[in-house]
C-alpha cells in the first residue's frame, strides 16, 4: 500500500542498522559498486524501496566520511535533507547542503567526494528508464546523452523535482505491477530531463516542437508541472494551470490524481513550501513570516503545519541553521 502521506522525514523502520565494516559492505551491495568509504563510519541506517528501473533509499549517516567510487550501474540524483556534501566527476566539484538536490553519477561516471553526517535521500534510474523519457522526449535525438550541469538549472526546477519524488514514493505501491513502475519510471526520466541541464531538452525544446502536446494525462502532469516551476511566485489558480495545460479542470485534477497521487494545488503548495524553505535555509528572508508570505502562505499556523508535515522540522529551526 502506498505511504499516507508523502514527506521527507527519516521512515518509521529501516531495512539495515549498522555500523564499520558491515555498513561499508551493505551500502556497496545495495549500490552495486565499490564506494570506499574511508573514516569511522558511525552508525548507519538505510531503507530502500526498489522497483527495479527505478529504486528509492533513505540514509543516515553519523560521521565524517570521504568516498572514491566506481561507476554505479544506474544513474543517482541525491536530495540533501541533512547536513553536507562535495561530489567531484568529470573534474566538477559540487558542494550541496540540506535543501539540495546534485546528480551524482551517471552508468559510466566515477565519482568522490565527502560527507558530513548526512541524511540523504536518493533516486536510482535504470538506462532504460530514462533512455525512454529521452525518446518519448526526442525521437529523433539519436546521440549520447550528456548533462552539462549536475545541479538544477533553477530553484524552482530543483523543488519541482522533489516534490515529484515526494508524490512518486508516496503514491507507488511496494508490489507496483511493472506498468506502474515504468509509468512512475518515464515521469522520473522527463523531470530529470527538466532538471538537470543537459543536451536533450536543448533539441526537445525548440520552437515549433512540443512533444509533450498530446492531450494525455502523463504528458499534462508534465507541462503542469513545468508551468508551476516557470511561475512557482505568482498566483496560479488551478483553471490558470488547466487554461495554459490546454485542458479541462477536470482532467487536470484526474491527471494529478491518477500520476501523483495529489491535487495541483496540492503539488503547487509542495514546491513553494521547499522554495520556502531554501529561502530559510540560505538566509534570504530574517523571519519565518517574511519567508512564509513571500512565498504564498498568509496563514502563518498553517504555513507552519504543512512544514513540519513535510519536513518533520518546524521552520524556525530550518532559519536557525541559516547562512547569514
């Protein structure tokens, strides 16, 4: 059965509980690569939730480590929910923190770097999942695939990404059947694709082509989704979203439900709550309501009750840990 609620918090019960060797072992197998973890490896707890093209895990970390890894056999985006991080590949060194999301490797691509007692969620794609995003996305692309970025081309593309993952995790059943895994798998693959920078949606988006215009409910999440990323700041009614998606209310609503598991405005309000909460994080608004009204929430209860549900942190304590 799918979770109750979609959040990002630690689960109720992890898969593995370790520390040392065994952890180091654990996490190799799971990833199916040689990591090197180096340093004191506190205690670690996983949980993974695999649907085989595309696969989910939860970790926490208690120490200061450094890792040189092998390519791993799927591509991995890392979503910082604590503490910090450095990855470096192809020469590129990306410093991330709580807050952020980095593409980490791709099937071919070693990679190093440390971490700082971290809380990390990661999503693992399969080359054949995303290389059908990227046909579906450019049927004509025929080329390699390379991202010319490792992090989100915006804030706004970095929170529509994982409030994706959050409505995905939350929506998909342990026991999926295999068509709604590679129905959750081809909507992970576009966003990825919206994401991260790269030389796919470069040729996809050029004018005069669309191929997301079919009216289809996955293809319709899609430009909804794109659209509250480009106007994530502004009041966006659901018959705005509807009138721009080019469909009903009506089948906005059923698209969202039947590929998400949410509402738009249930969507909508999940990235600007992670917008929010960057903005805490980096210390661009001195308080909570500043921040909260910035961002579209005037009820400041309730701002900070759709927080703490998400993050399992009140938002306060996201502004003490502020860069300022």
């Amino acid at each position: 059965m799918p979770h109750d609620r979609a959040r990002r918090g630690s689960p109720a019960v992890f898969g593995f509980e370790g520390s040392g060797d065994d952890a180091r072992v654990w996490l190799d197998t799971v990833y199916g690569t040689n990591l090197r973890l180096t340093g004191p490896l506190g205690g670690v707890q996983h949980e993974r939730t695999n649907h085989g093209i595309v696969a989910f895990d939860h970790i926490r970390i208690d120490a200061a480590y450094t890792f040189d890894s092998d390519p791993m056999p799927m591509l991995v985006v890392v979503d910082v929910l604590r503490g910090a991080a450095a990855y470096v590949r192809d020469g590129i060194e990306d410093q991330v923190q709580d807050g952020d999301s980095v593409l980490v490797t791709g099937w071919d691509m070693p990679f190093s770097g440390s971490c700082d007692f971290p809380e990390l969620r990661t999503t693992s794609l399969s080359g054949s999942g995303l290389l059908a995003a990227v046909e579906e996305a450019d049927p004509d692309f025929g080329q390699r695939l390379i991202f010319t970025s490792y992090r989100p081309h915006s804030a706004a593309a970095g929170a529509r990404w994982r409030a994706t993952v959050d409505q995905i995790t939350s929506m998909l059943p342990v026991d999926a059947t295999a068509e709604q895994e590679e129905a959750a798998a081809c909507l992970l693959g576009h966003t990825l694709l919206h994401t991260f920078p790269n030389n796919v949606v470069v040729r996809a988006t050029l004018p005069g082509v669309d191929h997301d215009a079919a009216d289809d409910s996955p293809s319709t999440v899609r430009r909804a989704a794109r659209i509250i990323e480009a106007h994530s700041s502004e009041e966006l009614t659901p018959g705005d979203l509807a009138r721009e998606c080019g469909v009903t209310p009506r089948a906005l609503q059923y698209a969202f439900r039947n590929h998400l598991g949410c509402t738009p405005q249930d969507y909508l309000r999940r990235v600007r709550l992670d917008l929010a909460r960057r903005s805490l994080r980096d210390g661009t608004w001195p308080s909570v309501g500043d921040a909260a009204a910035a961002h579209g929430f005037f009820n400041p209860g309730r701002f900070a009750t759709y927080y703490r549900e998400l993050f399992d942190e009140n938002p306060g304590q996201t502004l003490d840990r502020a860069d300022i």
